[in-house]
C-alpha cells in the first residue's frame, strides 16, 4: 500500500553550507516534526538528508542524542528516535480494503498508516482525516480516524436493493466497505435492481450506513454507460458538468473577430497544419514552417489560446481547476473544458482562422536554435493530417508537403538523439486500443506502437515545454524566486534500483553502470539489446515503476526521464489545467505584469493537478479492463498462450500475447501440484516437482470465468 514520496534534492544539487551542523540539525527536526509517527535512526536520516560521508553521519548521531535529551525525541529503542512533540496526530487520505480495513496515505512519507475496521470510525474511501498514532512498537505503525476533515466522495454507483420501507445501494467501488441506506420518498422512479448514481447526505452518529438519495438512474447492469459512469464516480471525476458552467460555455462563439486579432501576430499567410490521432475531436497544436531571408528557417508551435475564453475565476475556469485534466476512456473522452471550447471554439480545425498562444524558433543551417518568440497569435490550419497519414510520407508517400514532413522527422531525429545522449530514458510505448462496432461492443483490438510520426510531435513538444519553462524562470536576481509551474520528476529512489538491480539478475541480465548520472543510458542499452525477447515488455515495465512519478510543483528539481533542468506543460491547455496557468504566467511576463497567482495558490493547484491525474490514470485503467472483460466474455473456456507478468503469495498475473489481456491463475486453482510463493527468489516454485514460474516465463492458460462488475478475468494453467 506504500506510496514513493519525493525525495529532496539529489546530492548534485546540494551545497556545502547544506552540511554545516546547523542546517543539518534543521533538517532533522524538521523531517521528526512532518513524520511525528516514523521511527528513525541516524543511519536512515542521513539516507533521507543524502548524506555519505562519515564525519556528517556521526554529528546526525549527536544531533539525535542531544534532542532525546532536551525531550523533543523519544528514544523508543537503543539508537532509534520519534518525535515526542505535543500533537501526536497526522492528516492523509484514506485507502479502504474490500475487507473494510484501511491505510492513511501521508504525502510525503513512505510508510503508510494502518487502521484497523474497528478504527476508521464514520470515514469511507477517500475522505481526508486526521489520524492518532496509537501503535508504533510493532511491525507497522496503526492508527486511529479522530477527525474527518473532507469528504472526497459527493457521489456513489451501485446497484439499487429496494425493500418495503427502505433501499440500499451496493458500491461498485469494492473499497467502499458500506451500503448507502436511502429512504423510500428519495429513491425517484428507480426500480429494483438498476443501477443509479446516489448522492451521499450525511452519515449520522449510531448509524450503521451513510445516508443518500438517487440523483440519476443509469440504467441495468451491464450498460457501457452505466459502467464507464460507475468508473468515473469510483475515481472521484464527475461525468457532468455543473449547468452554470454549461451556460457559460454555450455564450463561447468560434468566430474569430478583427477586434480580438488586434495585438497578435499574424500568422495566417504561414504554412501551418496539424498531426494528431485518427479520431482526435480537439486539436491543441499546430506546425507552421517558413524559410528566412537570411536563409534560416523558422518553425512555430502553436497552440489553442485556451486563457483567452476562460477567464480566471469564472464558472469554466474553477470546474477546469477542480478537474485538472481531461479523462480518455475506451469509448468516451471526459473532456476538461465543455465541448463547446474542447472541440470549437479553442480547437485548431483546419481551415478556420483561429486564436493561438505560440513559441517560434529559429533554426540555423546546422539545426541549432538562433532565437525564439514567445507571444499571442492568429493562425489558419492549412491542413490536417493523421499520424497515419505523417507516417506514411515520412515512409516515401508523396504528398504536396513531403519535403516540409521530411525536414521536420529530421530535425525532431537530431534533438531526440541529443536528448538519449544526455541521459533521457527511451521507453517505447504500446498503447493497447479496441474497435468498438456501432452498439458499442469491442470487436478487435489493435496495438498503436509511437512511430516517426508520434515522436516528430513529441520532440517540437517537449521543445516548446522545455524553453517556456526556461523563460519563466529567469529572474532579474539570483536571490529571486522564480514564480511558475514545473513538470518534475525526481531521481530515483536507490532502495528501488537495488530491487530493479536483483530484478534482472533473475533473467541474466545487469546493467553497465547503476550510478545515478548512468542509469537512464544503461536501461536504454539493456531495453535496446533485449528488445525482441519475451521478457522486454516486463523489464521495461519493471524499470518505469524504478523510477518516481511525474508531479506538478512550484520548486524546480528537473525532469530526470527527460534529462531536462527545466520542464513544463505548454502545450495542451484544452485538456489540462496547468498548461492553462502557464499561459497565464507566460502572458504576465511577457507584458512586464505582476504574476496573476501567488505561490499558495500555484502550490494548492499542482497538488490538485497531480492529484487528479492520478485518478485520471485509475479511471482510464479501469475502463481498459471493463472492455479486456466485455471483449473475452464469449471465450470462457478457450485457451490462450501467455507470459506471466506479475507473481504474488496468492498466484500469478498472466498476459494473453493473443489479445493482451491480462488475467489471474490462482494457486489454489493449480491441480498438478502444490505451489507455493518464493519471496526471497520471487517466484512461485512446485513443492513435489520444484517446477517454478516466474516473471517472463511463458505459460499456456485456459479461460475459466470473467466477471464483468469485478473487472476479472480468471485463469486456469494448461500443463
């Protein structure tokens, strides 16, 4: 249940006045302070302070002696100290088990906190409380729920149990541990049985279950609908918006007016199109490609001028805020921005004029960037083409503009092999997608591998991000602080490349170097020569998870997967939020204006958009599977080669190579022999025959059920 928090900054970063005594013993109390629960010692501080060298480690050692004697440590144990200050209670999230235990998830912290049933009070999942530590001598620390400071869920999904006086609703969402009683006089016109959405009232003092009232009927079990609404509400995204934001919206006009191109460049007589997906609706960017007088020429990245229909502080605004981001789900998009801005107004169609916010280069003969502009435009999409269509020229096709698509793969091919030269990692992603047929029923499914043509786009992207985000840190001052928001992401975690380390030592395998500055070049190399074995798609797997997750913050520690000092989110404002406050922050510089938001309130909005990708990324995984369930439901039976790609105590995950779903073989359900889980060599070995499965080793597995409301598909192992 742990979470990987984010480290601090890497030793490259650090200085030496960072480890004189007295910042260092700052550093420790301030960690004991944010972690009153943690049990440490100064070996694990020095781990967390970055700390390696022997003189620095023995004053840690002092510093802790000395706060157990002044009271504000508690020697719990020979050498190892918590934090005996007055309040002994922390504030987190709350992760239910199906079982109706649950885990306070703290920021910041590794260790998360268990709370047993009898504990979590009238909390359900995802409410944010404040917990009391009331057990830290053992293996795990537990707590208590003394406060709940915010409900997360308004609404619930589930199927509708009605009786004579009362009804019921069973969660779909398995974490959620109670049914919601709901009075006969707020149950509507649902019937028996359907599935409705609930909203969640109160919860009184003595009661057994909150209570609530049917706010929409969904229809009967089973629907597309109603399941891919039940998925949005489990992750706590609303599939509707409010009606003052849709009245809004409907006031939005896409005609472009000589009023509102005053003061922009003109970039309609420029050469400009678009490359997106077959059935992309919103076209966030667009290419313009000239040649100079001078005989450099210029490319610009456009993007839509979300910032110039959503005002801050409107309805549109604070619901996009609340959202973060747009949620791409197998058969539908949950768009950020109502459909008239996502897919009118704001969207870069081909042939109408529209309002961009661009970044325009200068490149040399030899490639090299000669100056750039940042600034409001109007531009005209001359052309739309699909990353099929792009592929296709870039593969030889004729096309009016092939020597323009030709010069651009080339150039994007130049900075992406500088950016693999510097240490960026190249994950080669597969993106699993179904054809759904008229009734909206999965009938094939197809792999999209990233082409030449993904990566083109990709590159002028991460371009654009990366010298925005370069522009709105320079300051007048060093001692100022620069006011915006980065994409970052940290190094990774060293107790994780050690896992990663024993990981591929299984298969045969280690890497040149696993020095920090190394690593990326090293996975990159391995991935490269094991690119057409079974085991690459897991290894690759495995070294995604080794490194930390991408966040939104206002303090800048790089992009390490990109090997970038400096990263942000330009380049899609129609469906994510802070790409939209970049503009906003761009726009104030450029005019020479104060910051439109103080640093609260950017730090308040990249903890949200962190947060809400999150559960962006659980409501599009949960709708894969929905549909890997609905598209195996007539096969039950059949049997399919596999590759097994996850081993735990109770059996072994097993990925279809036929259709790529993913299913589960039990232990239990394993009649040749008595098979047990092998954690210090992690797998799973026989107990009679010592045959053993692990992580990439190819199996042959029979369908036995599917579960459409669990999201499971059960297997048995063919022998």
């Amino acid at each position: 249940m742990s979470k990987k928090h984010r480290k601090g900054p890497s030793k490259k970063h650090q200085t030496a006045a960072s480890k004189e005594k007295s910042s260092i013993k700052e550093g420790v109390l301030r960690y004991f302070e944010s972690n009153p629960e943690l049990v440490l010692d100064y070996k694990i501080i020095s781990k967390i302070l970055s700390v390696e060298d022997q003189q620095t480690k023995k004053q840690i050692y002092n510093i802790l002696e000395n706060l157990a004697k002044t009271g504000t440590l508690k020697e719990v144990n020979r050498g190892k100290y918590k934090y005996n200050g007055s309040s002994n209670t922390i504030e987190g999230v709350l992760e239910f088990t199906p079982r109706g235990a649950a885990y306070l998830i703290v920021e910041n912290q590794d260790e998360d906190i268990y709370i047993n049933p009898r504990n979590t009070q009238y909390a359900i999942h995802g409410d944010r409380v404040k917990v009391k530590i009331i057990d830290s001598s053992g293996r795990r620390v537990e707590g208590k729920v003394m406060e709940i400071i915010a409900r997360e869920r308004e609404f619930v999904v589930g199927q509708l149990s009605i009786s004579d006086r009362f009804a019921f609703l069973r969660p779909d969402n398995m974490r959620l541990h109670v049914d919601i009683y709901i009075p006969k006089d707020k149950i509507g016109n649902a019937r028996n049985g359907e599935k409705v959405m609930v909203k969640v009232l109160d919860w009184p003092r003595g009661a057994e279950s909150p209570n609530g009232e049917v706010v929409e009927i969904l229809g009967m079990p089973g629907t597309n609908d109603a399941e891919m609404v039940s998925i949005l509400v489990e992750n706590g995204i609303n599939p509707k918006f409010p009606q003052e934001v849709i009245a809004q919206a409907e006031f939005v006009s896409a005609e472009i007016t000589e009023e509102m191109t005053a003061g922009r460049k003109d970039f309609r007589d420029i050469l400009t199109f678009t490359i997106d997906p077959l059935d992309a609706r919103d076209f966030d960017d667009a290419l313009s490609y000239r040649f100079l007088e001078n005989g450099n020429k210029e490319i610009g990245i456009h993007i839509a001028d979300v910032s110039h229909y959503v005002q801050t502080g409107s309805p549109m605004d604070v619901e996009a805020q609340k959202r973060s981001n747009s949620v791409y789900l197998v058969d539908r998009v949950v768009p950020m921005l109502p459909e008239q801005l996502s897919n009118f107004a704001c969207s870069l169609r081909p042939n109408e004029d529209k309002l961009a916010f661009s970044a325009v280069f200068e490149f040399d003969a030899k490639d090299k960037i000669t100056s750039q502009w940042f600034g409001r435009t109007v531009i005209h999409s001359n052309r739309r083409f699909t990353y099929e269509e792009a592929q296709e020229v870039i593969e030889g096709k004729s096309e009016e503009l092939k020597d323009v698509i030709l010069d651009l793969d080339r150039i994007a091919k130049v900075y992406r092999k500088e950016r693999l030269k510097n240490g960026a990692m190249n994950i080669e992603s597969e993106e699993v997608r179904f054809k759904l047929d008229e009734f909206g029923q999965p009938e094939q499914l197809v792999v999209k591998v990233s082409k030449d043509a993904h990566k083109l786009i990709e590159e002028f992207m991460l371009l654009a991000n990366k010298h925005v985000s370069m522009y709105l840190s320079k300051t007048e001052s060093k001692q100022e602080k620069p006011i915006s928001v980065y994409r970052v992401h940290d190094t990774p975690d060293q107790s994780k490349i050690e896992l990663f380390k024993l990981f591929i030592d299984k298969f045969g395998y280690e890497l040149p170097s696993y020095r920090e500055d190394q690593l990326a070049l090293s996975i990159n190399k391995l991935l490269a020569d094991i690119r057409y074995k079974n085991e690459y798609g897991i290894i690759q797997n495995m070294a995604i998870r080794t490194m930390a997750r991408a966040a939104y913050d206002t303090e800048n520690i790089g992009h390490y997967g990109l090997a970038f000092d400096y990263y942000t989110h330009f380049t899609s404002p129609i469906r994510r939020y802070a790409d939209l406050v970049i503009h906003r922050l761009l726009q104030a510089k450029l005019l020479g204006e104060r910051p439109p938001y103080s640093q609260a309130e950017l730090t308040a909005i990249c903890k949200q958009a962190s947060r809400m990708e999150r559960k962006a990324v659980d409501a599009e995984r949960d709708s894969t599977k929905y549909f890997q369930v609905l598209y195996l439901k007539d096969t039950v039976g059949e049997t399919f080669d596999g590759i097994v790609q996850g081993i735990t105590d109770f059996g072994m995950f097993v990925e279809m190579t036929e259709n790529r779903c993913e299913g589960m073989v039990t232990l239990d359900d394993i009649q040749s022999d008595r098979y047990h889980f092998d954690q210090k060599n992690y797998h799973i070995i026989g107990s009679k025959s010592g045959k053993t499965f692990t992580m990439g080793s190819p199996v042959r597995v029979k369908i036995k059920d599917v579960d459409l409301r669990k999201r499971t598909i059960d297997l048995i192992l063919v022998e």
